[in-house]
C-alpha cells in the first residue's frame, strides 16, 4: 500500500474489514456509522500506509488501533455535540408535568445514585469519573493517575459492575 498499489488495498480490506466493521458496531452501536467509519479507517489506512512499522506491531494491529481512535473521536464528538444547545437564543420548554410525582421520583432517583456512588471505592470513582466526564481512553485515564494500565481496566470494570448492580431494578 506505501507504494500505492490498490491491488494490496484490495487485498488489506478482504482480510480486515468485518473485524473492523464489528468493531466499530460494538462501540457506536449503529450500523450506519460503523459502515461509515469502517470506509474512513481505510481511507485513512490508504493515505497513512507509508507510517507504518512492522516492528511496532502487526498489519491486524494497526488496523485495529486506527479503527478503535476512529471511533473514539467520533463518539467524543458525538458526545460534545449533544451537550451545546444548537439553539442558544432559546429557552428550553417548560415540562407540563412538572408536579409533585416528578418531584418525589427524582429525590428517589438521586437518593439511589448517591448510595450507589457511596459503594465505590475512592480509587474507582476517580478513574470512572475522570474516564467519562473527561472523556478519556482507559489508557490516557492511566497516565493522568499515573498507574499501571491494567490497574485502571480493573477500577473502572468493577466500580461500574458496583454501579450496575446498585441501581439495577429491585435493588433498592
């Protein structure tokens, strides 16, 4: 491919590209998009075929890793463009329902979650914390804390399993 041969795209693609596609199903969760991405990470494997080095890993490897940032960036942007109102000059509406029902259900629902949060230990509810509201990898979670990879998969695996089962429907 650094040579521009479309024939070892060709070929690249038929090896690769439904574990790319899968992998890009299991993290945006939408078929339109992962196609989408799927068609981008190689596109982008096409244009960057002459950065890669075969000591630094394998060709899978390599796919994978561009296909795993391709779909992180686009999750991040996803989820940044959720969070700006694209109608600024507007007030949201207000809910007709606003009474006292909704009220009580929504002190029950943060009672819940601060027990749930309270079941954490301190070290997984700073590593979850600053995964998701800093909108992190796992590995960039790491160097931020300054702990082993591994340490930090496992904090953030076994405080969301907490959090999974503390808030789980008749757990209360």
């Amino acid at each position: 491919m650094a040579a521009r041969e479309q024939s070892a795209l060709r070929e690249l693609y038929g090896r690769s590209h439904r574990l790319v596609f899968t992998l890009m199903m299991r993290l945006t969760h939408s078929r339109e998009t992962a196609e989408e991405l799927t068609l981008d990470v190689f596109h982008d494997l096409w244009a960057r075929a002459s950065q890669y080095r075969a000591e630094a890993g394998t060709v899978l490897a390599w796919v994978m890793n561009q296909a795993r940032s391709r779909a992180i960036d686009r999750l991040r942007f996803e989820g940044r463009q959720k969070r700006v109102n694209p109608y600024p000059d507007r007030l949201p509406p207000e809910d007709a329902g606003n009474g006292v029902n909704e009220s009580l259900d929504a002190r029950r629902q943060i009672s819940l979650l601060q027990g749930a949060l309270r079941s954490l230990t301190t070290q997984e509810r700073e590593a979850i914390e600053i995964a998701f509201f800093g909108e992190l990898t796992h590995a960039e979670v790491a160097a931020r804390l300054h702990e082993p990879l591994g340490t930090v998969k496992t904090r953030i695996r076994s405080g969301l399993a907490k959090l999974r089962r503390a808030l789980a429907p008749g757990a209360e």
